[in-house]
C-alpha cells in the first residue's frame, strides 16, 4: 500500500508508518510532493508581491488556539497550507520586493536543503552531526579568512583546533551581535586578583571589584536595533548603548566619537566595545572603519563591526575596499541569509583571536566536555540545524567571482536607481547609494521650489505633510501588491535634521530589472496623485508660498 | 536549455538563471533533486547509525579555508556531499540511536519543509511573512492552551494582539530559557521612582536602586547547562545560578530549596527567578512543580518551568498529570524539536501573563513600529525563518491523540528496558524512567556481590575502575557504529552520592524495537569483556574480596 497519508483512527501501527521511510518512489508522499512543488514554482515565478487581504481577515484562518483532536490527511492539509498560507504570504523573492533585505534564493538551495532536513543534524556536538562538526568550522575559517586573511598556518592551526574557535554560526545577525558583546563583555570584566570574572560573578561584583560605574558601548546613531536588545540583555543598559552623531553620509563622526568617550570615561563609565557599522540597515553606508580601529586600539576597547549587511562585499574584489580596517575589528558579524542569499537563520560571529571565545566557553557532564571539539561549548544557542551545510554548497557552486558579479550589480543597480530618482522632477533622493541601499521621497516639482524660499515654520509644515504622503504611499503601494519598497525615519543633513520620512529600497535581487525601477517609481507617482487628503494640503501652501 | 547546473564561466547571465524558477520539471535540477531524494532515503534506511572513519580523518576533507575561486556545477558537488558529508553524518534517525533526544522524523515533513525553504519568509515582521505570522500566533497559542488550559476568550482576546505576546518562538530551547529569565529580571528590578529600570539603565544601577548585593536564580542540581549561560549573558553571573539538592529521584528537595532562600536572602542576595525541571536532561525526571510554585508565590519569585524534554507529556492525557502544577509557571520553555518530532531550530518560550513580554518590548524605526502586530518586538533573536509551520502541521497531521500515542509508547519502552535491565545479572538500574530517559550501567555479577562486602576504599575503587569500563563501553559502542547510547556522570543516592558514569538513554523514536534494546545490551555486554585494560583489574579486586 506504501505510505498511508492518514493516521487513520489513531493507532500505533498508523503511526509507525509516518516514521517510516518509503521504499517506492511512486508513493503518495510522491505525489503530494510533486504537486507541491509545482504549487510552489508557480508562487515563485509569480510577480505579484502579496495577495492583497487584510491581515484580520487572515487571522481568522489561525484563529483557534486548541490542538486538533482527530488527525488530517496530508494531502488535504497541503492543500489547506496552499490556501490558507501559501497564497497570503510575502513574495520575499519576487524581483520587484525591493523593501527589504530578504531576497531570491539560488534554486539549487531548494534541493540541497532537503539534506539538512533529512539527515536532521544538531550542531551542538559531534555525536549527533559527526561530519557536520568539522564542515560548520570550514565555513567559520573561510568568512574568517575573508575577512581577516591571515595565512594557510594559521587556519591549519586554528580551524578545527578543540581549545579554539574561530566564531560563532548563530540564527542571525542579532545572536552574533549579541555573542560580540557579550565576549566583549567578559574579557573586560575578566577574573582579576580575588574577583572570580564577570561570569562568575556576575555585572554588580564586577564594577565593585573595578570601580567603574557603568560600562557603554558606543556605536552610531544609525547602528541596528539588535543592539539594544544586546545591551538590554547583557545587563549594560539600553542607555549605556551611547549613539554617537553622524555625518551627512549616515557614517560616525570620528571626533564626536572621541568626545563621547571622554566624557564617559570622566564620568567613570567604562567604554569597553566600540562598534562600527558596515552596511547601516536603513541606508546601507560604511563607518570609517579603519579611524574606528586606531581609537579602539588607543583606548583599549573591544572593536566589533556589525557586517551583516555589507559582509558580503568582502566577496568582491571591486568593492571590498569600502570596508577598509575590518581586518582590524576584534570581532565580525555577517548574516549569510541577506547578501550571501542563503534561507533565513544564517548568522555568523567571527573573532580575529582565536582564544577570544574562551571568555564564553562553557562545559557540560553528557556533552561539551573539555577537550571535544563540540562546537556547543561556544556558543550561545545550543541545540542547532545544519545550515552552515547550505553556506558550505553556496561557496562552491557560485564561488568568490560569481559573488562577485552579485555585489557588483546589485551596487551598479542602485547607482542607476540614485540616477533614475535624480532625473525625475519630482523625486527626491535622500541618501546615495554606497552598497546596494538608497532611500528617497517623493516631492511634488513645484512644492521643492517652494521649500528653497519658504520660511522655517512653512518649511517644517510642508515637512511634516511630506511626511504624511510618504506613509501614504508607501502602505497603498503595499497593499496594491504589484511591489514593494519599505519606509524608515531618517534625520538627513540637507534638511537641519529634521524628521523625514523616506522609501527605502534594497536591490540584492538579481532579477530586479532597470524596466522594475522605472515602474516603481511610476506607480508612486500615481499613487502620489490619489491622496486626497494630504496632496491638496500641500499644493495649496506650495502655491501660497510660490505667488508671494 | 532549461536549467544550466553551472555557472559556466562566471557571467552574470548564468548566475540570473540560478535565480530563476524552471518551467520544466524534468530540468537538470529536478533530476538532480530526485537522485538526492533516493540517496537519502537510503540513507535513511540504514540501520547504521554512523560510519566509522576518525573525525581527524573527516576533517580533512574541510580542510581548506580558501573560498573556492570557481564554480562547481551542482551535480558535482551534490556527489561531493554525498560523498564526504551525508556518508559520514550521524544516523540520529536509526531506532538504535537512543542516546539522544534527537529522533527520527515524521516523513511528511520532507516534502512540507519545502515550503518553508522556498518561501523563505522573514518571521520578524508582517511584511516578510504575512500569514506566517499569524501562523506562529496561533502555535504559540496552541502550545499556551496546552500549558495553561485558559478560556477561548482569553485566546480570542490576546492571541493576536498587536500589544501582546502568549510567547515567543526560538531556535531551541537555550533561547527559551534565556528569554524567560530575561523577562523574569527584567520585570524584578522594574521601573521605580527615579530608576527607570534595568532594561534601560542596567544591572548596576538597578542593584544600587533596590540595595540588593546580587541576584539568584535558584534550579535543581540537575538543571540544564543553557541556564548558566543564562545566568552568565544576563549578567547575574554563573555562581549565582544557585543548584539546590536533589532527592533520589534527581527531584529538587522543596527543603533544601526553602533553605537556600533564606540563606540567600540574609546575604541581601535577591532570588528573582525559581526554575522547575520538568524532564531533567540525563535522567527525564520531574520536579514537584506544585510545591514549588507555592514556594515562588510566597517569595515572589518569577517561577519558569524548563520543559524543553517533558513539555510534550501534557499531549498524553494518560501522562500530562507528571507535569501538575505546570499551569501555575509564569513561563514554560517547550522545544518542539525534541518530543514533538520537528526538525532542529524549534524551540518555544510561554507566559502565563500576556504582558510580561512588555518588559523586554523594543521598536525600530523601519519595522517593529509600535502598535505593529510584527513578531520581532517581544522575541531575542531578529530576523527568524518559518519553522512554526512545521509544528502547525504537525499538530493538525498527527494531532493530538497521536502524540499521546507517541509520548504513552516512550514511556512505556523506557519501563520495558528498565525492567530488561533489572533482569540482568550483570547489569546496574541507575535511575528509574519516569519519562521515556534511563540511565545504567554494566557491572559483572560477582563484583555486584563483592560491592556489598567490600571496605569503604574498596567500593570507591571499584567504582573509579567501573565508571572507565562504562566510558570505555560507550565509546567503543559508538564506534562501532550499530547502535548509540550516550554517557553522562551523576551523583546517585545508592552510591552515596559517589560521581558515577552511566550509559544514558533515550527512547523517543518510534521505530525502536524491543529486539533493538535487547541487542543493545548484549552489545555493551560483549564490549565490556574486550576492555583489557579495566575489566581484568575490577575481576581480580572483586575475587580477592569475595575470597575473604
């Protein structure tokens, strides 16, 4: 009979089955499968962003909280999962979903991740993934070594070295980050005389013992929300993550910086990570990495860039230059899930000292004892999939030059895309793009010649309404469905650092073509136009400001 | 053409197709995927759980930290994974692994983990998932109901609240925990007057505001190793991760718990947290939930339940009374991974109160806006795959009465081996199942015999000889790779608290029959007679004894 798609009546011998691995390929899981797997190619090969239904109409769909009593086919519950699911999620990899940071995946990863499921590996320690071990360390060492280049010897030495750790693969950039500072942490506040370390004894006895009153991490004002929640967690304070000014280009200011850290260090506040930005979220720019490393290095503290963004460029022989001095940080974040186009959970830590980690290390009586190479005594999750397999394949089926030329366009494209905005009349280019991100408005043409004589108040209303119809446009143009560009608060120079809401446009996705952006932008323009409600407001003051 | 399986020269017309969708199910790729299908069903098959060959072996073959400068085509390198890493993964699905609790899979999941691949949502926020988010909604709810058992209004009222959480989803179980006692300090040294509470001003501060001299977390002897990880990254510092004494079953002493408080108290040291272990990782056992609730209700602790094994005995309604007083937990950590039968990365955290979350609530400003109904305002991690899904089918494809069966079976096959064990001369119970987990070890009849006359020093060098025969044991066992059990060292009551080595198992698969038990055991016993090292030395102590 081959596979029975029901649990019919509950029994055990039904149950039995659904653990049992099929013998013929024709069975009915087959089929289900093929169905499935064309339902799912179509989904994709589709160019519409999402279904347009309101997310309370969707809710009634999953809507009851009691586990089900009697049992489903598979078959029908595929089908349900099409209807119901399938059909009302986000079409993450349609080229023209360009407001985020989640894009098309390679095809060849819809296979190959069947291995990581199968095979249902736990990276936790050896005795449940064996080979798994030492491929999850190749990866580590290759970002490593991308990033820090040090020589064949060293990795020899180092990779798969029990004591060591060349990083950290976590389910994202947050985990990494966190994981950053959180060694950080220790190692600043390390086992002294009598004081048994930080992580013994906790963050009260450990500024007793050094007599600071409070410790800080400084990054950016544009740095990624993570990072608070690391300083929320860690016990350090959400306050004590200090935001340092930046300039017009979203990248800290060096001297801002410095003048930072003098005033917390008279304050007796101990500055113990500094952290630099490569790739901000919202506009994609780069800290001055290398001024950052020469302050870090001065004032002893630990230099973490948050590269889970921009990361990937290291890949491009043309553009890895911009993140010039990351060779000097102490540790690296880097989310192979955005521009290194793997599924979703593929976070990376990396530390340039291979013992960094010791500060973190942890032990266990039925695993991770001392001396194994179980990679769970490093890291902060414990039980973990597989994934670093699907990195692992990526860098070798597209390899360095083939990630090359995806960095390379996707910068070329938003270069072209900051052209396209500068040449429309009545568009307004907010940040210019440094990687593949770049964040702009719309601005009816003769409202931006009234903003250049308006005065201050004027100004700050027709500001404000501006505002408003970004918001506008952006939800409408969600909710149409045909693409999607995301929306953020920035505070940029050219406008006295006003509040200014902007779309904000990520072009990772190969597929996104010149013909795309020109639609997009079109379609704002008349999205712009249906506002009835804020449009007129502002024509009619930009024509009571243009008659005077 | 078709799909194109390498990227031929590195052009970016090759890598556009890589991207893109094939019309043709008999493309390159589809073939490609078929052949893997097979492999791993094979694979799946084998009663083998790992391949010999030394990790040092393994690592040679990632070995190199160069990323390669490239391409490989698909085929190729699918080979090359089959060959170098499925051959030499561990069978954590083969009914004779039961040494951990990863198990096998149900089967439908291979094809319906596809949807969760291809889709490739981003669970943080509603435009990266849409219906998933709902989806995850209700699987918290579902998993909320199992545990608290509130009314339909209630899920109504906060299932789907844009302000509040019934839990979060993890990677596993660590996050679970973390988060819990996260919340539990976060909500313990709050907002108060001046001091605008430790999220944001940090643990010094907050220990000077409430004139605490520290902060405890209070767990059985027994807990898991994550929650000193916890203790360490919350900054409360792992010697306060304070381990209370257990009774012969491996349950927390609710005296020896009271006791501890009160030391703890008159050192000014604030016990904010208290955990109950509801399936104690080496042995499965459960603590007397109830009695401490009360205890945390009259302290004002926060009570989280670590049930990350045993959560899933609440499907059995012949079992879920081992878990009385569950309900009364303010949070429980549930890792559907493990006895649940879903695939690595599915951990969960509940709370009883859907405000708890708030004190770790944080915004951005281009996600996560407040009044927003995205997921990633109340979870640790940031960006999050789709995993939820997969337990969403599992609960309507097995339901509930299935995993009754599945956890009654467990249970039942741990008592089977228990008794099997106790049958034999040459055998040692050393905790009794109370969960489907067992721990024991080899001992030779006679030195059984001589253990009951034997002096002080004679029992405790036996007893240092026994526990290298059971390491010894365990070792060769896995190596030889027909079957796996594990090993941890515990402290057991009969042995005067002695550090005793015992083969540790675990009997959640399904497919694991009594035959396999039995030639378990005949295995271990064979191996033993092989250690020519150890066994000579405990049979000529145990005849000299018994010659007395």
């Amino acid at each position: 009979m081959g596979f029975n798609d029901k649990i019919v009546d509950v029994n055990f011998e039904s149950l039995l089955r659904i653990f049992t691995v099929p013998e013929a390929p024709d069975s009915t899981l087959g089929n289900i499968e093929q169905k499935l797997s064309q339902n799912l190619n179509e989904f994709l090969r589709e160019h519409i962003v999402a279904e347009e239904k309101p997310l309370s109409e969707i809710e009634k769909d999953f809507s009851n909280a009691a586990i089900p009593e009697s049992p489903t086919f598979v078959s029908e519950h595929t089908q349900h999962l099409l209807d119901t699911l399938v059909s009302h999620s986000v079409h993450t990899s349609a080229p023209s979903f360009i407001g985020h940071m989640t894009s098309a995946l390679p095809y060849f990863l819809m296979p190959l991740s069947k291995i990581m499921i199968a095979l249902n590996q736990n990276l936790v320690k050896i005795e449940t993934s064996k080979a798994f071990t030492p491929l999850e360390r190749q990866v580590l060492g290759m970002l490593h070594r991308l990033i820090y280049g040090q020589s064949e010897t060293f990795y020899q030495q180092w990779m798969h070295s029990a004591e060591h750790s060349l990083g950290a693969f976590c389910s994202g950039g947050t985990i990494a980050n966190i994981t950053a500072l959180w060694v950080a942490r220790n190692n600043a506040l390390k086992a002294d005389g009598n004081f048994q370390g930080v992580e013994k004894e906790g963050l009260f006895n450990a500024m007793m013992h050094y007599g600071y009153q409070g410790m800080a991490i400084l990054v950016s004002e544009r740095g990624h929300y993570s990072l608070k929640k690391a300083a929320d967690v860690l016990g350090i304070g959400r306050s004590n993550l200090v935001p340092v000014k930046t300039d017009e280009n979203n990248r800290i200011c060096p001297n801002a910086l410095e003048d930072t850290i003098k005033q917390l260090k008279s304050k007796n506040i101990k500055p113990f990570a500094i952290i630099g930005v490569a790739g901000t979220t919202e506009t994609g720019n780069i800290d001055p990495l290398d001024i950052i490393a020469d302050i870090a290095q001065r004032e002893g503290c630990h230099f973490h860039v948050d590269a889970a963004w921009g990361g990937a460029t290291l890949m491009s022989n043309n553009y890895r230059s911009l993140l010039k001095g990351i060779e000097r940080a102490d540790s690296v974040t880097i989310d192979a899930h955005k521009q290194l186009y793997i599924p979703m959970g593929a976070g990376m830590v990396l530390f340039k000292d291979p013992t960094a980690m010791k500060a973190v290390e942890h032990h266990a009586e039925y695993i991770l004892r001392k001396g194994s190479k179980d990679l769970g005594s490093h890291t902060l999750e414990g039980s973990r999939s597989g994934m670093a397999m699907l990195v692992y394949s990526s860098m070798h089926i597209i390899s360095r030059p083939g990630y090359e030329l995806l960095i390379d366009q996707s910068i070329n494209k938003a270069r072209y895309f900051a052209d396209l905005i500068k040449r429309q009349a009545d568009f307004e280019l907010i940040s210019e793009p440094e990687l593949c991100l770049l964040t702009y408005r719309y601005v009816p043409e003769k409202t931006k010649q009234a903003l250049k004589v308006a005065t201050f108040e004027e100004r700050q209303q027709l500001h404000q309404w501006l505002n408003e119809l970004t918001q506008f446009v952006q939800k409408k143009q969600r909710e149409n469905g045909l693409s999607f560009v995301s929306r953020t608060r920035l505070t940029p120079v050219q406008w006295n650092r006003m509040e200014t809401n902007v779309f904000r446009v990520v072009l990772a996705n190969p597929l996104t073509s010149h013909d795309i952006l020109h639609s997009v932008i079109e379609e704002q323009r008349q999205i712009a136009q249906t506002s009835h409600l804020v449009l007129p407001k502002i024509e009619s003051l930009t024509k009571a400001i243009l008659q005077r």
